[in-house]
C-alpha cells in the first residue's frame, strides 16, 4: 500500500447570485476545481427565494 500525503488549498466563495459567474472565471483562472456548489436560501421572508450562493474549491498545492 503506497500513501502520499498532499497540501489540499481550499477556498470557499459566497455572493450573490449575479456574481456566480465571476466567482467560477476565478476559479479556473486560480487553478481551483470547484468540488461543490450550494445556493443559498437566505431569503428569511420567502424560504423558497434563492438570493446567493456558495462555492467550495480546491487545488493541489503540490502541482504548482
């Protein structure tokens, strides 16, 4: 059995939702691959109103 131990970066970015995609061009520009994509719901008055989001990404410090 071979372990190897890596340096994990990870960033998470919340925004609203008209900055979505900016925050995915960072990403790929950083280097980051985004292993997660939430919206958020954090409209207290309508549950069902998305207003924000949330991205979780990391790199291998390694590669760099």
């Amino acid at each position: 059995m071979d372990i190897t131990g890596r340096k994990i970066e990870r960033i998470i970015i919340t925004g609203l939702l008209d900055e979505y995609k900016k925050a995915q061009a960072y990403c790929r520009e950083n280097g980051f691959r985004i292993i997660q994509a939430n919206p958020c719901l954090t409209d207290g008055k309508h549950r069902s109103n998305v207003t924000s989001f949330e991205i979780v990404a990391e790199k291998d410090e390694t590669d760099q």
